[in-house]
C-alpha cells in the first residue's frame, strides 16, 4: 500500500460492528508511503494511528470528495 499526505482512507467495515469509516491522511510515516498513516477521521475528527487492513483503500488526490 502507498499514500501521500492528503490522500483519503477508506475502512469498509467487514469487521461485525464497524460500519464505513473515511479520513484524511496527516503524516505518513515511512519514506517509501507504506504505513502506518496518521488518519483525521470524517466522523468526529480524532486522529489515530492506522494500520491497514485488508478492507481499507487509498483514494488519491488531495481534492477527491467521497
């Protein structure tokens, strides 16, 4: 997985509970644009630390509206 500062995080939810979650990409933490990614949530604004999982993708482009 590869992102840039500004990119857009989508989580699908697969997991019972978690419904479709988007954010904005703050801080990438490697180099290379692998993770971890510092993420600002849509939903309340918190920031968190992610690790992908297999049911999140990157949406390039720091205009992209979801």
């Amino acid at each position: 997985m590869y992102a840039e500062v500004g990119d857009r995080l989508m989580r699908d939810g697969l997991h019972a509970g978690l419904g479709q979650q988007l954010g904005v990409i703050v801080e990438v933490r490697n180099s290379d644009g692998s993770p971890p990614y510092l993420v600002k949530w849509d939903s309340d604004g918190h920031e968190s630390l992610c690790f992908p999982e297999p049911d999140t993708y990157v949406m390039r482009g720091r205009n992209i509206e979801v």
